[in-house]
C-alpha cells in the first residue's frame, strides 16, 4: 500500500487512484528565461523518482510538466539580449532538456507550453467571470476575486484576514481588494499581446496551469506537485480558479470522511536547497545553475545526492555533501565492480532487501531508508561475493535511477581529467608497472605522485593496479 504525505490535509493518506487505469500526475514546471538552478534540479529529480515508482508499482501514469514560455522576465531578458523571446525561450528549452537528461531525468509525458494554450485560459478567465469569481477592472486588466471562494487559504494555512493585514499584500488601485490577484494583464507598449473580450493583453501567471491541467486531464486529476514555494500563492491560486471555474464544490474526501474544496486529490511539494545552510539567492552569492554544479561532479552524483534527503526535508548543498555522496556512491559501484551482477527479476517478495526497499519507498517515497537498503545489500555482496545480490543491488537502484552505468566507467569517471585521458593514465600506469618490476622504485613512486596529483587514485590488488577519479 502506497502513503503520501498530502499537503492540503497535512497528514499522510493511502494512494487511491481516481482512475487505477489512469493516474495523472502534473508538476509545475520551469520559467524559461535562463539556465536551471539547483531548486529546478531537485524538482527534476523528486518527481522523476515519483513518477518511476508509480510506473514500477503497476500504475499506468501520465506526467506533464509544463513550460512557461511567456513572462514578467521573459520579456525583460528577451529584450536586455536584443532576440526574440521565441529565439531567447527555445534556448532555454533545450539547455533544460539537457540538464535533465544528464540528470537522468526522464522526459514528462507531456510539455505544454503558455503560449500554446492561451485560448484556454481565456474561456476559463470568461467562465470564472460568470460565475462571479472575477471581474474586468477599468485598467483592462481581468482580476480573480478572492474573497468570492470561501476555502482560499486551506492549502497554505494562511486566513483571508492575515492576508489582507499582511505588508506584503500588492497595492493596485484598481483591485477589488488588495487580495485579488490578476487573471488577464492589459498589453504594454511593444508587448507580445493576444486579442481577448477585455483588449489587448497576456495572461497572468496563475491561470496557466489551471487551464493546461484542465485540458489535459480535465475537472480533477490525481497529483499536483511542485516546490514547497509555490504552495502560496501559486497552488493556491490555482484551486481558487480551478474550483472557481467550476461552479460549485470540486472537492475530494479524504481520510476521517474529511471533504477538502480542490481539483487535485493530492499535493506534493518537494523542500527547499539550501546552499551552505543559507537560503540560495543571486544577492547572496551562492546561486548555483545545473551546469555549473555538473562542471565540478558527475551528474550521477548530483542526483543521488538530492535522493538520499528524503523529498520533503530541506537540502543542504554544499561541496563537503556532494563530496561525501560522490564517496558513498563510489562505494556502491564498488561493490557492483567487484562483483558483476547477474540478471535479478526484482519484485517486493524477492527476498528480505526487496521487502524492505519497497515498504521504505511505499511510505511517502522514503528514499533515505530505501538507500539504507542499497548500503546493506553492497555490504553483503562485499562479503559473499554474490552476483545475484548483486543483481539485486543494480535492480533496486535502477527503479529510482541508479546504479546503471558500467561501474568501471563511473570509478574512473569519464574521459579526460586535467589534461590526462584514460589512455595517458593507463600509459603511465604500465610504466610505473614496469618501473617497480625492475624495483626502480623512485620512478615508481614518481609517477604515482604525479597521478595523485591529477587527482587519481591507484589501487593495488593481486589482481594488478585499477584506478579511479578523486
């Protein structure tokens, strides 16, 4: 029995598909103006490895993930860089693309985009405005009244009146209440703009995923996912309108019988990166892109990393952990490379590890405890030498992304390292052989020191000298 822990009722619940035949699974995706950051990273990663397991538990998925290709900072970059904002967003489209494929992200069933949808949201704007949950302001802007959805606030925990007490409420002369937020924005001058019953104009940001959602899946759908920081006032948003366009209660029950006013089932938000226990943030100077993460680590590492802190918890980023990940998944090939392993039909009842691998992920995803498992099974094949358990080690480890290069390849980690290729480190290798079979041993140590200094390290067994990338 699958749990996961929902962020509306803010309790763990069992996993009941609407549809067992067809679960739907929707993430929010990325603003594409620049390259990812480690927060789209881990992002990328947790719902890639729900979306994984979900598949190997039987269910038949569709993930989307959507794209914002038009925006506030889309625009603003686009013409900071003198290119058009389809030129400046399909460059960004695909650097995410690449990001995650290295990532070991498997592509979301589907990816729609904004602009490829804006028709959508304007039927959705002209439903919400007859059911007297928004209204044209004079400015020509179209604004979605809060206070005209009685549950706004039941996801994020926050009442309509500390909102409206808050400092950081928008002030806009314009708005109903200062708590209403924008559906439609009337264009600006030299703005990319699309014809609507209220003018010329573009859709706000909140709409978009209402109405994509509800294209692609219809009234109600399973998952909803995200970044905890969009739970207020994104996801809230979204189930004011989505609700709201409705017409009347779009609500789920829930364990205790509870009815809960939304269009999704379950919410899932993934915790924030934290870079050296500071929130990561361009003014502090500890914003860090995927690319240049991946220039320092191998991107197998940067994902097991962000899969040992279970997704919920914050994540901590700092070189001392992705050097201690990238040690402890050194450990893991280790075992695989000293014990090739055989094929392994992995199921839950295969053997005691599988059981407890299952029950780990089968609570709320709990990769910490499921990569507990792969630490036990590594040890024992360490000490049985057992193919089979070593099979077993690959094959749980491939259900989350893992596990699955040659591990030699991984130990030596890749082709070129400061100038030395493989072919130069295994050139000098076979001098220093030769060197210390002759008992030259100043040449021998001579060479060593100078592979330690390009960060290589040998080890000699009595099957001869492997090595392997620090």
């Amino acid at each position: 029995m699958l749990t996961v822990y929902n962020t509306l009722t803010r309790q763990k619940e069992e996993f009941i598909p609407i549809d067992p035949k067809n679960v739907r699974m929707y993430v929010c995706g990325m603003t594409v103006y620049d390259y990812c950051h480690l927060g789209h990273a881990r992002v990328m990663v947790v719902f890639d490895m729900i979306a994984r397991w979900l598949r190997a538990q039987g269910y038949p998925l569709t993930y989307v993930r959507n794209i914002t290709d038009i925006d506030d900072k889309i625009i603003a970059r686009a013409a900071e860089n003198g290119e058009t904002i389809g030129e400046l967003t399909e460059r960004f489209i695909r650097a995410m693309n690449e990001d995650a494929a290295a990532l070991g992200v498997i592509r979301p069933d589907v990816e729609p985009k904004a602009t490829e949808h804006v028709q959508q949201m304007l039927g959705m704007i002209q439903r919400l405005i007859d059911n007297g949950k928004a209204y044209a302001a004079d400015n020509g802007d179209v604004y979605y009244a809060v206070r005209e959805f009685a549950a706004y606030g039941q996801l994020s925990g926050k009442s309509l009146d500390d909102l409206r007490a808050g400092e950081r409420v928008e002030v806009d002369g314009f708005k109903r209440d200062p708590l209403d937020f924008v559906l439609w924005k009337a264009a600006k001058p030299g703005e990319p703009a699309w014809e609507s019953p209220w003018g010329q104009g573009r859709p706000g940001w909140h709409i978009e995923c209402s109405a994509m959602s509800e294209e692609l899946f219809g009234d109600t759908f399973d998952i909803h996912g995200g970044g905890a920081d969009l739970q207020f006032p994104h996801h809230e948003n979204e189930i004011a309108q989505s609700c709201g366009a409705h017409g009347g209660s779009c609500g789920h029950n829930h364990s205790g019988g509870k009815a809960i006013e939304s269009h999704v089932k379950y919410w899932l938000h993934n915790g924030f990166i934290r870079v050296d226990n500071e929130k990561m943030s361009k003014s502090l100077g500890n914003f860090f892109t995927i690319r240049e993460v991946l220039e320092k680590y191998d991107a197998e590492v940067v994902r097991f990393f962000i899969l040992r802190a279970h997704y919920r918890s914050p994540l901590n980023y700092s070189d001392a952990h992705l050097n201690d990940a990238k040690g402890a998944l050194t450990r893991l090939y280790t075992a695989l490379k000293n014990t090739p392993p055989a094929e392994f039909a992995v199921g839950e009842n295969a053997n005691d590890y599988t059981r407890r691998f299952f029950a780990a992920m089968n609570d709320d995803f709990g990769t910490v405890e499921a990569m507990a498992v792969l630490f036990e099974l590594a040890n024992e094949v360490n000490k049985t030498n057992s193919s089979e358990l070593a099979g077993c080690l690959k094959a749980l480890g491939g259900i989350i992304g893992l596990l699955q290069r040659d591990p030699q390849e991984f130990l030596q980690g890749g082709s070129v390292s400061d100038g030395l290729s493989n072919e130069e480190i295994e050139s000098l290798i076979e001098q220093r052989k030769q060197a210390r079979a002759e008992k030259n041993w100043p040449e021998s140590d001579r060479i060593r020191d100078l592979l330690n200094a390009e960060n290589i390290i040998l080890e000699d067994g009595a099957g001869g000298t492997t090595w392997r990338r620090g």
